[in-house]
C-alpha cells in the first residue's frame, strides 16, 4: 500500500466520521477534503475544482431553478386544489392518487421543492378531513423519492453517479435507460405504503390548533403592571422582570391599543397588560412580585394569539437554509423577520426556554407570531417552508403554461439527445427567467449551495479514489471477501454497504464515495459496470429507515409530530423489500 492510499484511507474515514455526525456542516467537510487533497499535492489544483465545473454540478443547480420556476408560476397551487377535492371522497382511494401523482411528478422535478410545496396542503386537507397528517407526510416523501427512481433526472444522486461515471471512462446514463426497473420498484413501494406502511404509522399530528400542538399553554400567561410595581414610566430593558427573569414580552394591551413585539425601548404604562412567555417556576415568581397582578386560569387558543394584523404560523427550516447551525440570537431574528418564536420542535421535542441560543436545523418547526405584512416576505423567503398557510398567493396563467412547457422542453430534448442534459437544464432555466416566469434573484436563490459544494467536493475525493488507486484497493479487499460468491450477491453486498452508509450521511456523498469502488470493482472481475452503478444508484437514494437518510423525510419529520421509531417500523421492511429486489432484478435488467 503505497503512501498516497494512505493518506486517502485518512482523508475518507475522516470525512464518513464527520458526515456522520455532523460536527462541521457537510459542505464545509466536502470543502475540506477538497483543499486538503490540493495541499497534499495528490490533486493538482484544476483536478481538485473539477467538481466545480463537472456536468453533475451544473445540471443539478439548473434542475434546481426548473423545479422553483414550476413552484413560482403556481403549478402546485392547481395540484393542491386537485388533492383536496380527491381527499373530500375517500381516504384510501385519495391517499394512493396522491402518492401516485406525486412520485410521477418527481421523476422530472427536484422531490425536496415538491414536499416543500405539498406541506401546507397536506397539513390543511388533513385538518379538514379530519385525518392525522403523520398519516399522509410520511407516505408522501417516501413516494417522491420512489418516483426519483423513474429518470436521470428525477434525484441529484442519479445525475451524479452518471456524470462520475461519463468522467471515468464509461457512457453516461439516458433519461429512461432505469426507468422499467424504477417502475418496479415504485410499484412496489407504493404497495407498501399503501397497505402496510401506513397501518404502522401512529396517529402523532392531530388537527388542533398550534397553541395546543406546541403544549404553550403553561408558557404564555398575562399580567397586569400596577404602579407599586416600580415599573412604570421605564423602559423594557430597563425592569427587573426582563433583566433578572429573562421573561420575553410578546404584547402589550394598553386601553384599546394593541402593541405586537415591543420594542426593548417602550415605556410601561399603569394597567399595562402584558403577554408574556415564561417557564412554570418564572410564574412562580412573579405571583410574589409586588404590583404584578397575574391572571389565573388562562386557556391559550390561536384566536388568543392573533389579530387583525398578526397572526400565529409554523415554519419549517428549508435543507438549504442560511438558518442552519445558527441560532435565533445571532440572528437577531425579531429585528430581522418581524416575528416573534414561541417555540420550537426540535429533533421531536418542543423547546420553549433557551430558544434563543439553540443552533437551528433542517427540519426544525417554529412557533412564530408575525404581523400579515411580514408574513408575505417570510412566505417568500427559501430559508423557510411555511406549512400553515393563511391566504393562497395568486398566480398568473400564461405563466404556468410557459413553465411547464419550458421543464417539458428541457425532459424532451435531453430524452432524445438533441442536447446533453447540462445543457438542456441550464437553458432552460435562462428561458425561465427570460420569459420572467422567475427572477434572476429567485433563481439563485433556488440552488441548494449545500449541496452543490457537497457534490464539488465529494467529486474530487472520488477523482483522488480513481487516480491513486484507492478505489482499486478498496474494491480488492471488497472482493476478498465476497469474491467467491459471484457477481450477484457481490451486487447484493454493495447495494448493503451503500445503503447503510446512506442512512448515515448524505446520499450524494455516498454516491460520490461508491461510484469508483463499483467501477473498479467491476474491472477487476471483467465485467460491465453498468449493474455495479445502477446499484449504487438506487441504494443511495431509496433510505427509508432514518430521517436523515434523506431530505425530504427531515422536512416532513417535525411538522409530522413524528419520531425516529416511526421511521424505523415503517423503514425497515421497505428497505429489506428493496435490498432483495435490486439484488434478484438488477442482473435481470442490467446483465454482467
């Protein structure tokens, strides 16, 4: 073993460990793999930006713009519509027409922007059906990542593993070239989730309000300032209730004016009534506090916590938010939004004290009192999924006649190889913004940077893998083991290993990291790649088992109310279902 695989057997555990957990964002590891293996000297430094400028890259944040351009111009506002009259009928036959529309859509658009988009429809077809919403999330980003399986570009990974593979010596994948071996599967899976999938899902998402679902009733309360107090005539961060207790203001009644997010300048008046936000032991105190006059027995409802000119929303934390490892104090979120957080589901649990300094993550729900003007720019906003919609945006027609022509163009003219799909997807996404059916600012706003400079990096770990013969040394001692089982059940153990490193970190790094193995692999044994990376393929993108196995199920896993049991119970069987699938069809499909 010579000094360079050494040094990249280093590099690669250390990036799987810190993938893993999730110590330092997983674009800034991508990133520091990157400049580490320039700086070692085992990449030259136009080696190690390939990743930059490979075809993956663009193609991806090209689909990125299509899929925000379709989002823009309201094509998912007439989908919604169309879910909602379904589910006014019956549940069953409406859930399957859902996850049916939904995983054929995401054959051809970005799955993580159409879960954005079918939340809050979801959520609200739930509360007026009477259906727990954990029953319909959950299904619904399983079948988007189904449907992901059906095209080249139906997910990121698939884009990747082709363009990895172009960039090693092998042909590119076509737009259907997998896709009657996708349809099996999502066959399949739908299947499952339809008649036993969903039986093992909880009821966790009721159709209470979001007062009751966030628990705020012992955390809100009102008091009364009396002159005895000491209190009146000084300011907010001047009294000792905010300064000693940390109690946060959230409204002051005065007469008949209602001050939403007072200032820490405003001056209290006598018989101010405040909203306040505090722990049980915080009221305690208060109630031996001279000239604060507490109100009992207070049943908290959102008509309690909304006006004419605010309102109460829950917002989930986009995958590619610029929120995330922040916290809400570096934020100056209040000042920056106009909105105030009442709490916040974090990772399953609701946080109500310490919000301000808790590190945000993809996924994370907050509680948030808004005024309606700022609500608008919040539901603009891509670091944010708003999922309790108050009134549905208006679109203009022509404009989603020109979006969807323009992603049918894009699909048509890279099926039949008149373009290469980079160059599809990135005129089109030009076309988009020339015929203003989007922004040039939404459109850069659209690209999920996290993953672009993940893939950049792990592109170039891939490069050093093949270049330095880490790849091959990798596949050998893959073979000494499995070797003498024959090429189908070695096509069994990597869609395993894939799998399971898949569950751990991001799908596209996982990609990135088998790729070569597969097609060193298959040197070794002499025979055709093309099974050994449809494997890798599919078992990097069909995770089932942990949220974090793919993005779309950390969108869904708090506004769901759901737990890491329930992707186990429902997960698992599906992913074992899968495992045996690819490992009997894929040498059927794609022959050695």
């Amino acid at each position: 073993m010579n000094t360079e695989i050494i040094i990249i057997l280093i590099i690669l555990v250390t990036a799987v460990v810190l993938f893993v957990t999730e110590k330092i964002p997983v674009d800034l590891v991508a990133l520091m793999v990157m400049a580490v293996l320039i700086l070692a000297g085992i990449l030259t430094p136009e080696e190690g930006f390939t990743g930059f400028s490979n075809e993956a890259t663009i193609t991806i944040a090209a689909m990125y713009i299509l899929s925000q351009g379709l989002f823009k111009t309201g094509v998912a506002n007439y989908i919604g519509r169309i879910f909602t009259k379904i589910f006014k009928r019956t549940f069953w036959i409406a859930n399957s027409i859902m996850l049916f529309i939904s995983g054929i859509i995401s054959a051809f658009i970005n799955n993580t922007t159409l879960v954005a988009l079918s939340l809050p429809i979801i959520l609200k077809t739930a509360k007026e059906t009477k259906v727990s919403a954990s029953k319909l999330l959950l299904p619904l980003s399983y079948a988007t990542v189904f449907g992901g399986m059906l095209t080249l570009i139906g997910t990121s990974t698939n884009i990747l593993v082709s363009s990895l593979a172009k960039q090693m010596g092998q042909p590119a994948f076509s737009m259907f070239e997998f896709t009657h071996l996708g349809l099996i599967f999502f066959a399949v899976g739908l299947l499952y989730m339809i008649f036993i999938g969903i039986h093992l899902i909880p009821e966790r998402r009721t159709d209470a309000d979001l007062t009751t679902s966030f628990g705020l009733g012992e955390y809100l309360t009102e008091i009364i300032i009396k002159k005895e107090s000491g209190f009146i005539g000084k300011r907010i961060n001047e009294v000792s209730l905010v300064k000693n207790l940390g109690i946060e203001i959230i409204e002051i009644k005065r007469n008949q004016e209602r001050i939403l997010l007072p200032s820490p300048a405003t001056v209290l008046q006598d018989n101010d009534r405040l909203r306040i936000k505090c722990d049980v032991e915080k009221i305690k105190e208060l109630k031996e506090k001279t000239g604060v006059l507490l109100k009992p027995g207070l049943k908290w409802r959102d008509e309690e916590l909304q006006g004419e000119d605010y309102i109460l929303v829950e917002a989930v934390i986009s995958p590619h938010s610029f929120l995330i490892g922040k916290n809400l104090k570096e934020l100056r979120f209040r000042n920056s939004f106009g909105a105030t957080v009442l709490a916040i589901r974090h990772r399953g649990m609701i946080m109500y004290e310490n919000v301000a300094t808790t590190s945000l993550m993809a996924g994370d729900a907050l509680l948030l009192e808004i005024s309606k003007i700022n609500f608008e720019r919040l539901r603009e906003n891509e670091a944010f999924v708003v999922v309790s919609e108050v009134e549905p945006p208006t679109f203009k027609k022509v404009k989603i006649i020109f979006s969807i022509f323009i992603m049918l163009g894009v699909v048509v003219t890279a099926s039949l190889e008149i373009l290469p799909i980079s160059i599809a997807a990135v005129v089109g996404s030009i076309l988009l913004v020339l015929t203003r059916c989007i922004s040039l600012e939404s459109a850069y706003k659209a690209v999920d940077w996290q993953v672009i400079m993940l893939l950049a990096g792990s592109i170039s770990l891939g490069y050093a893998m093949q270049k330095t013969g880490t790849a091959e040394f990798l596949s050998d001692s893959i073979l000494s083991v499995a070797g003498n089982f024959g090429p189908t059940l070695i096509i069994s153990a990597f869609y395993l290993i894939t799998l399971i490193l898949t569950e751990a970190m991001s799908n596209n790094a996982t990609a990135a990291l088998m790729t070569p193995i597969a097609i060193s692999t298959a040197a070794s044994l002499n025979l055709d790649p093309r099974p050994f990376l449809i494997t890798v393929m599919f078992a990097a993108s069909l995770a089932f088992m942990m949220p974090v196995g793919y993005q779309t199920h950390l969108m869904i896993f708090n506004p769901g109310r759901y737990r890491i049991i329930d992707f186990i119970k429902v997960g698992t069987p599906l992913n074992i279902i899968f495992w045996i699938l690819a490992s009997l069809l894929i040498p059927v499909f794609f022959p050695f």
